[in-house]
C-alpha cells in the first residue's frame, strides 16, 4: 500500500511540474541587456571550452535535417569536428585573455552553444 501511495504521490507532483509548461502562452522574448566586463568574457569562455564538444550532435543533426541521415552521420561529423574544435579553441583564448578587452566581442557567434 505503501509503494502505491509513493507512486500516486511521483505522479501527481510530476502532472502538477509539467502542467505549467503545458498552458503557458507564447510570448515575445526581448533581448536581456547585461552588463558586458572581463566576467562576461570569463563566463563565455568557459562556456565555449566545456561545451564546444555540443557541435558535433548539433551539426550531425542540422545537416540531417536539411539532407539525409547518412549526410547528416558524415558531412555533420566533420562540420561538427571542425566547428567543435574552433569553439573549444575560442572559449580556450577567450579564458586566457579575459581580462584583455574589448569584453563585447566573442570570437565565435553565438557565444555560447545553446
């Protein structure tokens, strides 16, 4: 009984965390201005050193979706190679020099993988 009543209990908390995002409506996003110092720089190449990896299953999937799977597990893995590496390498030289500005503008578009 005891177990039945945990499971009762996952799966309400688990209806009521998925239900706002369910109605939520669509709104317009407006860029969010934030201050631009050595920090950002800092938090920006971090970001690119650790995530630059991310573009290989992101260019894997962008190229299979405008072509074909087997473009996608080919094409996609050298563009995601290539762009990986370069993210990485600015998120590597924006760590190194954050502290050199200007702080406003990243090596790579956009500064961070999404």
């Amino acid at each position: 009984m005891l177990k039945f009543g945990a499971v009762v209990l996952m799966a309400g908390l688990l209806i009521l965390g998925i239900s706002p995002l369910c109605i939520a409506e669509k709104t317009e996003v407006t860029p969010v201005e934030h201050s631009v110092s050595p920090a950002t720089k800092l938090a920006n190449g971090l970001g690119n050193a650790l995530t630059g990896w991310m573009e290989i299953p992101r260019q894997m999937a962008e190229v299979t979706n405008e072509q074909n799977a087997f473009a996608g597990s080919t094409i996609g893995l050298v563009k995601g190679l290539v762009f990986g590496t370069g993210r990485t390498a600015a998120g590597v030289i924006d760590t190194g020099t954050f502290v050199i500005p200007p702080y406003d503008k990243p090596i790579v578009e956009p500064d961070y993988n999404l």
